[in-house]
C-alpha cells in the first residue's frame, strides 16, 4: 500500500477532469451497473501512468462523444475494488494502468498496460476517442 500523500497528486489527476474514484467492491459494482457508458481506468504510481496513461484518458475527453460516466480505481491502493473492476474485464489480464469502456456494463473496448506504455498520451487520447465515437 502506497501512503495516502504520494497518491494524491496522482488521484487529482483524474479527479479534476471528473472521474470519481471507486474505493469499495459495492461502489464498482454500482458504477458498473448503471445504463449507458462508463471509462474505468485502473490508475497506477508507475511512470507510464504519469505520462501516458493519465494524461491520454483526460486528453480523450475532448470529443463530442463521450463516457457517461468516468471512475477509477487506484491498484496498490484501493485492492479490492481494483481486484473487482478487473473481475469486469475478464478476459484480460490485470494490468496497470489499464483503461475500460463498457456500455450498459458490457465490456466494449480494452487498454492494457502494453498499450499504454511507451505510446504518448496523444495516441491513447484519440484511440479511447475513437472507442467513444463507435459506442456513446
């Protein structure tokens, strides 16, 4: 577990771009329950979330089409509300970070850790935009 003041800059991240943080296995289920849309991005402390991943999921909320509803889960964190978010994208396997667009809780599009890394932000951006514009 990471301590409370290292995340938090890494957390306002996404909070501040409106994506509400899930800490609990009743808070994913619930989120994930809902009609229409979601993004989950499964935030990390690793440098590829910090400069790829972060950055393209609020970058990619420039589009006319976009997620209903944006949340998070934090691994190393909030374990097991990240351990259920990815029992939801079974059939891949956990990863961080790692980004999940479903729609009326179906998942619909996967970014693993191995898309992510090493890809600039802008690349991820307009591959999550183009994921929105085929399913919100």
């Amino acid at each position: 577990m990471y301590p409370p003041e290292l995340v938090k800059p890494m957390r306002e991240d996404l909070t501040a771009v409106g994506f509400e943080e899930l800490h609990t296995v009743e808070a994913v289920d619930t989120a994930l329950a809902k009609e229409g849309t979601t993004l989950v991005v499964v935030n990390s402390v690793c440098g590829c979330a910090a400069r790829n991943a972060r950055p393209g999921a609020a970058m990619s909320l420039d589009n006319d089409k976009k997620p209903d509803n944006l949340v998070t889960v934090f691994a190393g964190v909030d374990r097991e509300a990240t351990d259920k978010a990815r029992s939801y994208m079974i059939p891949f396997p956990p990863s961080s970070p790692s980004m999940a667009l479903f729609k009326d809780g179906q998942l619909v599009h996967m970014l693993e850790r191995h898309h992510i890394e090493g890809r600039p932000a802008e690349m991820i951006a307009e591959n999550l935009r183009d994921a929105y514009n085929e399913n919100c």
